[in-house]
C-alpha cells in the first residue's frame, strides 16, 4: 500500500508541474522595447500665443509609436514641465491614442501657465511623451518649446490701506483697460492711508514682492515707486484711479442712485441706493414701472453707466439706457466690486 501510494503522490507532482509549465508557457510578459522620438516640432520652436486667435491651431507634437512586445492599444499622454526642473511637477498636456496631438492657442496657454510660464514674456518648458500599455510606461525623448503665454485677465493694482488692515493679497484691486496698459480703475471703500501694490510677474501681491506706490507727499495726486508717504482719503466709496506710466492717481467719492422712466422720479433726479459694505454692493428696494433707466453717481451725468453695447461683460460709461419690460417692485443691486466688470440686477420682490 505504501509503495501504490507513492505513485500516486508522485503522479499528482508531476501533473502539478506540467500544469504550471503550460500556464507559464501561456503568459506572455509585456516589455518596453526601446525609445521613440519626437518627429514635431523641433526643439527650441519658438511659439507665440495671442488671445485674439485662442480657437486657431497652435502647433502639431507628433511623434513614433511605440515598441512593446505584444500588440496591444496604447495610450499616449504628453506631459509638460518647466525646463530645468527634471519634470518635478508635470502637466499632463494632451492625451490620444494616435501619434499626434494638434494643441488649439487656448489650450496650448493653458497647459504652459499651468506649467509656470509667466505671460507675456517668452519662456522654456520640456515637452515628452508617455506611452502606456498593460500597465507598463515608456518614455520619448525630451524637447523644449519656447513660448510666450498670455492672461486673459486685466492687468491690476492691489490697493491695501487702513479700510482693509493693510493685507494687498486680500486688498480690493483697480484694473487696467487693456492688455500691457496702465490706466487703472476701480470701486473702493476708503477710509484713511492707503498705497497701490503691483504683482509680481507671477501675479504675487505682497509687499516687497512687486513694486508699491505712495504720494510725492505733495497730496496733489503724483506717485512715487516705493515712497514712504501714503495716499490718503476721508472714509466713503471712491472711484479710484492710477497710472503707473504716468505716476499718477485719483480719487473720486461717488454715491450712487438709478435715474430714468422706469424709476420713481424720472428723469428728473436720482432714486439713491444704498452702499451694502458687506456686498460691497449699491442696493435699494423700489417700485418701478416699465420703461428706461440709467445708474448715475452723485445726481449727476459725469459718471454714469449704461448698456453694454461692445459686449465685454461690463456696463458702459455713457453706454446706452437699459430697459425694463415689466412693472413691479424690485430689488436693485449696483456691483462695482470687480474693476472694469460692472455689472446690475434687478430681482422682482
């Protein structure tokens, strides 16, 4: 018996091992072979993106497909990262399961900002491709592009003072009109010394990270860079005005009402709204009947805001009579809280 049952045992081992060795046999490991190159773009391209064309292509990364042992799909991501930096902190830039990649000029922007470059100036960043199959990743070689990114976002002042404790990263900011203009405008609540701070190129409001801007300590509205008198104001809602060009500045105390048909005097004076610090909104409860209306500061027509006939998201100075379809009672919000974006609501109670 003993001996019948050694063979039995030994059989069974040797069906085991068999079995194992077929498995084994079945398996196929997947392998990386070699690398694959970037066809296109050359290194060092120099690319530059503008915001009037962001739907337009901006360039085609095209590249060999990688070599695994076993067929199989592959997905390929592009990744991107400051150059210099060993691809420490990596944007993934695009993803396909083809050979190339046709970057728009918004999207393209977007992943170099992403990355770190500053806008408008011409920057490096390194450019490789992933390939993954199986849970497996090879790598491309790596190049560089040379790109000037850009913001869509107005150029702005941080203007910090006594109303808001000092702080220009929270500070409320004035905005210039345009892309590398320095008109700034803006709403603030003033009240006592403040200065205007300018960001880093980063976009970094702090002080002694960008330039801040003090009175000549003549109080007749001329800027110094870096002066130690501050500006000053007596509390109450200003629009507030800088050039960095020309170092100069303004401030205007302004109390804002809605004026025209549609509002309880006409047209013949100002219903006034009331400044909401909380908000940082002008507010007011009314009856108005359908018709014409217009917001005007100070019962007066210097500054006054109307429709907004370029489109830009903003009213307009002097921009045509808004109008009301129905009559009721409303609640009527002014914001003027975000510089060049001014916008109004009115809410039926």
């Amino acid at each position: 018996m003993k001996n019948k049952f050694k063979i039995v045992l030994a059989a069974m081992v040797f069906a085991g091992l068999a079995s194992s060795c077929t498995d084994e046999q079945n398996f196929q490991i997947l392998e990386a072979k070699g690398d694959f190159q970037i066809v296109t773009p050359e290194a060092g391209t120099s690319i530059v993106l503008t915001p009037e064309l962001q739907t337009n292509p901006a360039t085609t990364l095209s590249w060999e497909s990688a070599n695994f042992t076993t067929p199989t799909e592959i997905t390929y991501t592009v990744e991107m990262a400051l150059t210099g930096t060993e691809f420490a902190s990596i944007i993934t830039a695009a993803t396909s399961n083809g050979n190339n990649v046709t970057w728009s000029v918004a999207d393209l922007n977007g992943a170099a900002v992403a990355a770190g470059l500053t806008p408008f100036t011409e920057g490096s960043v390194d450019v490789r491709v992933k390939a993954s199959a199986g849970g497996q990743d090879q790598y491309s070689n790596v190049i560089n592009l040379l790109i000037t990114a850009y913001s869509t976002d107005l150029p702005k002042l941080s203007v910090p003072g006594n109303h808001q404790g000092w702080n220009p990263p929270s500070a409320p900011r004035i905005a210039a009109s345009g892309f590398g203009l320095t008109d700034y405008e803006g709403y603030v609540w003033l009240n006592g010394e403040f200065k205007f701070v300018a960001p880093t190129p980063a976009g970094v409001f702090d002080w002694g990270a960008g330039p801040d801007y003090g009175d000549d300590g003549s109080f007749s509205g001329v800027l110094v860079v870096t002066g130690e008198v501050n500006c000053t104001a007596s509390a109450g809602y200003y629009r507030v005005r800088a050039n960095t060009t020309t170092l100069t500045y303004s401030t205007e105390p302004t109390v804002w009402g809605i004026v025209g048909a549609a509002t309880p005097l006409g047209w013949g004076g100002s219903t006034d709204l009331v400044y909401n610090s909380t908000n940082k909104t002008w507010e007011g409860n009314m009856a108005l009947t359908a018709g014409e209306f217009k917001f005007r500061a100070n019962g007066a027509w210097t500054i006054n805001l109307g429709g907004d006939p370029d489109a830009d998201g903003s009213m307009n100075y002097d921009g045509p009579n808004l109008s009301l379809a129905a009559a009721g009672n409303y609640h009527v919000v002014l914001d003027l809280s975000n510089p060049r974006q001014y916008t109004y609501s009115l809410t039926a109670n």
